[in-house]
C-alpha cells in the first residue's frame, strides 16, 4: 500500500505541475459537454419557409398564415416568382417554398379541390422528411377544417357533429418519459456516456506514453513495485479524475440543460464506477501497445470518439441499426451504459433494469485490466 501511494502522488504531482495536462483532465471534458449539448439538437424547428402565393385570395393568404404562425416554420417573406423561390433555395437561405397556385381560393370557394406545391431542401434528409411531416399536418388540419364547414354548410349539421364525421377515428398521442420531446434532455444525459470513454482512455493512455518518452519508467522498471501495484498506484489518479468529471458532466446535463433525473442515485454511481473502470482500462492497453504519445493519442480517437458517437445509441437507437452496426456496438461498453443513463435519467428505474447491463460493464472491465496486467511486464525482472 505504501508503494501504491508513493506511485499515486507522484503521479499526481506530474498532473498538477502539467498545466496543459491538467487543463485536459478538467477543462476539456466540460468545454466539450458545453460544446456538444448546444451545437448536436435534433430539435427540428424555426425552419426557413417562404410563401408564393399566385392566388393573393383571402383563402390563400388564410392558409399561408397556418405556416407564418407556426412554431415550426420561421417566415422569411413572399416570394414574385419562381427564380427567386429557386435562387433562396439555392443559396440555403430557406428551407422550403409554398407555392399557391392560381384559383385556389376560387376553387376552394366551389367545393372542389385545391392544389398547393412543396419545394423542400433535400440537403439534410433526415430534416426534410420531418419538414415533410410538418407540412403535412398543417395540411391536414386545414382540409379536415374545409370538410367540416362543407358538412355544416351543405348537409346542416352541427359543428361538433360535422366534426366528428369528419375525424371518425381520432388519434391522441401521450409521450412518455418526455413529454416536450426536448431532444437536449436525451442528448445532455448521453453525452456523459460519449465523453467518458473519450477523455479518460486519452489521458491514461498519455499518462503511461510519455513516461516511455521520457525514459521515467526505467525507473519503476528498476524499482521493487510490483506489475500490480504500478498498474494500480499510476492509474488511480485518472480513476479519480475520470469519476469527478462524471459527477460535474452529471451537474451540467441536470441543471445547465435541465435533463430530468428521475432513477437510483446509488444504481447510477455505482454503474459510473464500473464505466469509467471500463474506460481507463482502454487507456491502459493502448499505453501497452504504443510508445509514442502522438501514436496514443491517434489510436484513442479512432477507438473510442467513433464507438462514443455512432454505436453508443446517441444518435441513433442501437436497435434500429443493421445487424452489422448492432454487433459492433455490442464490442464497446458505450452501448449498455448509455442504456443505464437512459433508464436512470428519463425513465426513472434503477437496480432491477440496469444489473444486466451493470454485469457486463464488470466483466468488461475485469477482462480489459486482465490483459493489460498480463501485457505489462517489468523490464529486467527476473
């Protein structure tokens, strides 16, 4: 224990005298958080839409004020022709076009149907599908509106009776866990996950590297420290390290962006715990493997940056993935504590829904310093 110590502070030492090494410790993990919880909102709204209206009835100026109101469109103004619809586009300035044609409102005012023509951005697919859907609901709720009046004007019904006819089946969504679908509550919470198994493998990984550079680990190889108690003195300031950035990335998610924490306080720390065991572990292996601090850092991005951001379900859940995507993700313990965060952040569970994911996150960790302490050798030990 005493050896473990001494290797400890002296470890320590070196991250405080460092200032660049210290500023990665604590300061990049949250910049990064600050970073990536206000640029990465899948948030579709404020979209820049403007209007052609070649009718300019009071019909097509009623409809064009669905999307000037709307929270989901931002009105850039009314387009004269088409080249300038084209040429806004173009330039990304809008998103979208409503183009009104003529006799809209004549045709409206005559029971017949009117035509209206989209022009989307297709730049971004993913939000062009969602524009797409908001176009459609707008559109939907002014023809279910049209239907009524018809029926209360041409068969005399009443309005509610004229609307129940025309929505005889009528949908109501509840979403759970998030009410007001804010996207930045799951993208906060998932981002401890991300960053964890970013910055900790990077620092230990720079921590044992540079001690090769420098020629500093001739001296633990000279010393009477064991495999172990090197392995564990020079890794438990980074344990510490990564385990306060989790708890001030926790702080952020929760009162900076305001993502709920409804599950098990003890659950949550203590899969914290065997997460950033897990991450650290992959610093210790890639220290093993490498002897340069440029090659540490080169492999550490592509080892964990990419699982963190693609596999881990941030972006995209892991169960719509392909098989292929949904094998690789299951490599990383990204993936089974991001599941834990969710759980303990939106859904509000606890032990019972995260032991599964917990013993795994364990066995990963127990494999990962396995390995590494039977990689790691004391040069010169008999």
């Amino acid at each position: 224990m005493t050896r473990i110590v001494a290797l400890a502070q002296k470890e320590w030492r070196e991250i405080l005298r460092d200032r660049l090494f210290f500023a990665l410790s604590f300061v990049v993990p949250a910049l990064l958080m600050l970073l990536f919880g206000y640029g990465l909102s899948l948030d579709v709204e404020n979209i820049p839409v403007a209007i052609h209206d070649l009718d300019r009835t009071p019909q097509s100026r009623d409809y064009a004020y669905r999307f000037i109101h709307s929270r989901y469109f931002d009105f850039k103004g009314y387009v004269t022709d088409e080249s300038q619809a084209a040429e806004l586009l173009g330039r990304g300035t809008v998103r979208a076009v409503i183009v009104i044609g003529h006799g809209f409102g004549r045709e409206l005012s005559s029971d017949r149907p009117a035509h209206v023509q989209t022009l989307l951005d297709g730049t971004f697919p993913y939000r062009t599908q969602v524009t797409k859907g908001y176009v459609e609901a707008i559109n939907t709720a002014v023809t279910r509106e049209l239907l009524a009046g018809y029926m209360v004007r041409v068969k005399g019904l009443s309005p509610s009776r004229a609307q129940t006819y025309v929505d005889p089946v009528r949908l109501e969504v509840r979403y759970l866990y998030n009410q007001g679908l804010k996207s930045s509550w799951g993208v906060a919470s998932k981002l401890i996950m991300a960053l964890l198994l970013m910055c900790p493998p990077f620092l230990t990984a720079l921590g044992v590297v540079r001690e090769k550079e420098s020629g500093a680990i001739y001296n633990i190889y000279a010393s009477n420290a064991s495999r172990a108690e090197f392995l564990v003195g020079k890794l438990n300031p980074y344990f510490c390290i990564a385990f306060i950035n989790a708890m001030v990335l926790w702080g952020m998610a929760c009162f900076l962006f305001g993502a709920p924490f409804k599950g098990s306080v003890t659950a949550y720390l203590f899969a914290t715990v065997l997460y950033v065991l897990c991450s650290t572990g992959i610093g210790l292996l890639i220290s093993i493997l490498v002897g340069s601090q440029v090659a540490a850092m080169i492999i550490t991005a592509v080892v964990t940056a990419m699982p963190s951001m693609l596999y881990s379900g941030l972006l995209t859940p892991v169960a719509s993935m392909n098989w292929a995507a949904r094998v690789v993700a299951a490599v990383f313990p990204s993936m089974y504590y991001g599941r834990i965060i969710e759980s303990c952040f939106l859904k509000g569970l606890g032990w019972a829904n995260a032991w599964g994911d917990m013993l795994v996150l364990a066995g990963y960790g127990a494999a990962l310093f396995a390995v590494g302490y039977a990689m790691f050798h004391k040069r010169g030990a008999a």
